[in-house]
C-alpha cells in the first residue's frame, strides 16, 4: 500500500497509485486531459471554455465532459457502464449509477423510482432535505418514523426495527421504507432488522448512506447497506471518498425495484452533460477503495481512535462513541467543557482547520481514508487547544431542533409545495401551514417542511440556530422575520 502524499510520489503524478488498469472512466479522462494538456485537442463541441487557459484562466483545468470529451458521444455510454458495472459488483449490488449532482440528485432518484404518486413510504423524519423534496416530486406521502435520542448528548441514535414495523403494520399500503443509515451524526442501526421487517410487508428498503462510502470496506467497520440486505443504497463519493465534489453513487438490487425504472427516475432529473472528470474521480475512487480499502480505512480507524482516547482525557470533553456509531465519525460533545462550539469553529477556521458542523454543544470535523494520523493527531491538539482557550460553565446538552422536531403534517408535501402561499409576519406564521422547507444547515434537516404546521417551539428552535450564527438555510427570509404560508 502506499502511503506518501500524491507530491512524494512523482513517478506519475497523475496516477499515483496506478489506478488506471482498473478504472476505464480514469483512463479516458487522463488519456483526454493528457491531449488537451499537449495541445492536440481542437474541440468543435462542449464545453465552452474549449480547454483553453487564455480565457479563464486554471478554474477550468481538468474539466471534460463524459460525452465527447471521455468518449465520442456515441460510444461515451459503454464507457460510463462499464465503470458502473464495477462498482455494482463491488457493493453486492445488480445495478449502479454515477451521480454528479451528489447524493441529493440520488435521493430524488430513487423517490421517483419507488411507488406513484399519493402513496404513502414510511421515512425518518431526520432525512436530508434533499430526499424531502424527493417527495415532492414523486407525490409520495410521508409516514414519520423517529429515531431513539441519547439524552447524554442530545443527538439521535437509530430508528429503532420495531418503530418501522409499527408504521409497515399501521399503514400496510405503504410502497417502501426509507431510512438515512448512518445518521449525519454516525448513529448506525439494525440495518438486517430493518430489511427483514420491510421484506417482510412486501416492500423496498432504501437507504441514503450520504456519508458511509467506506462502510464495509474492513473488517472492523460495520457492513453498508446493501450487504445489510437494503434493496438501494445513495452514497456521496465525495463525502467519505477521495472523489470530487458532487460525485455520488445510487446502487440497487433489482429483487424488489426495477431495473428499467430506477434508469427513467435517475435519468429524469440528472443533467445531459454529466462532468466526466466527476465520474472519472467515482471510478478512481471505486478502484481505490476495492484494492487499498482495508489499508486505508484501517489508518483512518486508528487515527480516530486515538483521536477519540485523546479527547476524553480533556476534562470535560466526550466524544460519541460505542456499537451504534461509526467508529470512523469523530463527534466532538463540548457541553461539559463550557466552551461554544461557534468559538471553537472560529479559532480552527484560522487555524486552517475549517470543519463540518459547529454548533453550541457539538463540533464535527470530517476525517476521510484521505487523512492520515498525523494530521488527525495535528488537529486533535489544536481542537484541545482552542476548547482549553473557551472554557465556561459546564451545561447539559440541548438537543438540536433538526432532531427533535415531531411535526404534524396537515398537507401532503407536494399538495403543499404547489399551493397558493402568502408571506406573513413569523409571529402570524405560528399555527398556520408551511408552504416552505427551512433547515438548519448543517445538518440540512428540515425543521419545518412544506405542509406541516408551525408551532411556537419550531419558531424558536430555528431563531435560536440563528441567533448563535447558524445558517438557516432554503427560507424565503432567513432572518426568519417572516415565514411563507398557505393561504386561506
Ligand atoms: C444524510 C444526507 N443525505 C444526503 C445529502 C446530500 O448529499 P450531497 O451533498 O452529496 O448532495 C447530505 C448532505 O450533506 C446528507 O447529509
């Protein structure tokens, strides 16, 4: 296994690790870029910028379309499966996709290719927005499953099997069950239990795996969702994987979904002019994991670790932590510790150390297979160092809204999305219905989504998120000064 940065391994910059065997989608970007870069190019076709640098300058380097820039447009397709085949075969899965519009495009996919439109799924009610609009679009009806709260930290843990089979029993016309394992916070849960008890009514189980690509890939991590016996699974290669930004993946086992359909709904709402250097960067990403996985996940799993051990000897400090989490998620619980995770966000934003999500209690750096220990141990010491400069009073954990949030939906999310709506002032808001989705972000969440009635306390909830800086994200006003709803 290698272990030196890309800038020690100078044999081929391009390939370091000699991934272009394995990886067609690879192998036509770096034998594309290489003609571009020679100047052996004249490309009469997109994208504009014709791979010149006079223009715009390096913002456009390495970029090159999959049709007709990775492969003429007529063959790019064959390519394009080919890559996807092996990363099919790689999860245990019949069918697979590369996304270039992120996991969010591959949520609404796989709402789309589920069901029609009134029918009810059973959903957690902490799902990323993006699956929410996911609804919208395919008219499906929500029925909320909640996840169980751990009431040390205020973060949830997993929906629990029997939550999901009350809701398959009280609602047996239901089309699928989809579920978001890991959580954003790393909370994982039974995902066979979960599988058997949709199985057993006679529906898909789906999961968005946003941030779990590594899941799977060593024998001390949990296994990922479609070894667990999900029937689709969403992953962000950009997320968990060394990809670039948007690269995702929809996988699925054509038992109980169609393999012709989950085609039509992926098609239907990604672009035509899929960026080949993304779907280059899944394909690498794939061949990586499939040939170093275990020796990479196995150096992120002992930098956590000691990262973990480090935190906990900071009086104060926890980490989250046993069976249920993802022993690669690194969350950091401040509450003991007095300081405000804004403060502490602010002095790792200077010190170059930019994290994930900061909010009062929690701070949560993402540490990928492309960190090695000693920049986790790096950033582990400068986080103890800005916690030891922002001590306070110890305080108990408040859980945040986007986990706490039981709504009582009063419209179906499409009939509200396409309602006649009126802006009012938030106080007149309060008891009225919805007609837009606000999340706090991250974790993008919403806490108020089309057709649901807003309540005092999921008013106050998100002034408080933006109150302490948080961005309140998707609101029409995100001050929060007004709130659209549906007339009359
Ligand atoms: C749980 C979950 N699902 C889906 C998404 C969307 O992923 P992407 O940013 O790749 O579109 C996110 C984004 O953070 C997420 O947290």
């Amino acid at each position: 296994m290698h272990t030196g940065r890309v800038s020690e391994l100078d044999e081929n910059p391009r390939d370091p690790r000699g991934l272009r065997p394995d990886a067609p989608l690879l192998d036509a970007w770096l034998t594309s870029t290489e003609r571009a870069e020679a100047g052996r190019l004249t490309p009469m076709i997109t994208p504009g910028h014709k791979q010149r640098r006079d223009l715009v300058g390096s913002v456009v380097a390495g970029d090159a379309p999959l049709y007709g820039g990775l492969d003429t447009i007529s063959r790019a397709d064959a390519l394009r499966a080919d890559g996807e085949a092996r990363a099919a075969r790689l999860w245990g899965a019949d069918w697979c996709r590369f996304a270039v519009a992120g996991s969010t495009h591959g949520n609404q996919a796989l709402a789309l290719a589920i069901g029609s439109p009134g029918q009810e799924v059973i959903v957690t009610r902490i799902l990323h927005r993006s699956l929410l609009l996911g609804l919208v679009l395919a008219g499906l009806r929500p029925v909320w499953v909640r996840p169980e709260m751990d009431p040390a930290s205020g973060l949830p843990a997993a929906v629990p099997v029997d939550t999901v089979r009350a809701a398959l029993a009280a609602h047996p016309a239901a089309c699928a069950v989809f579920l978001g394992d890991p959580s954003y916070v790393g909370t994982i849960g039974d995902l066979a239990g979960h599988a058997a008890v949709a199985h057993d009514a006679g529906v898909p189980l789906v999961v968005d795996a946003a941030w779990a690509a590594h899941l799977g890939f060593h024998p001390d991590l949990p296994p990922h969702a479609i070894a667990a016996g999900a029937d689709a699974m969403v992953t962000s290669a950009h997320k968990a994987l060394p990809a670039w930004t948007q690269g995702a993946l929809v996988l699925a086992r054509t038992e109980r979904l169609d393999a012709a359909r989950l085609e039509r709904a992926f098609d239907a709402t990604h672009t035509t002019s899929p960026a080949g250097s993304i779907m280059a960067s899944i394909d690498a990403a794939r061949a990586l994991l499939s040939r170093d996985g275990k020796d990479l996940c196995g150096r992120l799993l002992r930098g956590v670790t000691a990262a973990k051990l480090r935190l906990q000897q900071v009086p104060g400090l926890g980490v989250l932590d046993g069976p249920g989490v993802d022993p690669t998620k690194l969350v950091v619980l401040l509450a003991g510790t007095g300081a405000h995770g804004m403060a502490i966000e602010a002095d790792l934003i200077a010190a170059g150390m930019p994290v994930e999500l900061a909010d009062r209690d929690t701070v949560i750096p993402v540490v990928t297979i492309a960190d090695d220990e000693d920049q986790v141990a790096a950033f582990t010491e400068t986080l103890v160092a800005a916690v030891e400069r922002h001590r306070g009073a110890p305080r108990h954990p408040a859980a945040a809204a986007a986990w706490t949030v039981v709504p009582e939906t009063v419209l179906a999310p499409r009939e509200a999305f396409f309602a006649q709506n009126e802006t009012v002032p938030a106080e007149a808001a309060v008891g009225r219905v919805s007609a837009e989705l606000i999340a706090p972000y991250p974790p993008g969440v919403p806490v108020l989504a089309p057709g649901e009635l807003i309540t005092s306390s999921a008013l106050n909830a998100l002034r408080e998120v933006h109150a302490d800086g948080g961005r309140i994200a998707y609101a029409a006003d995100p001050t929060l000064a007004t709130l659209q709803v549906i007339s009359g």
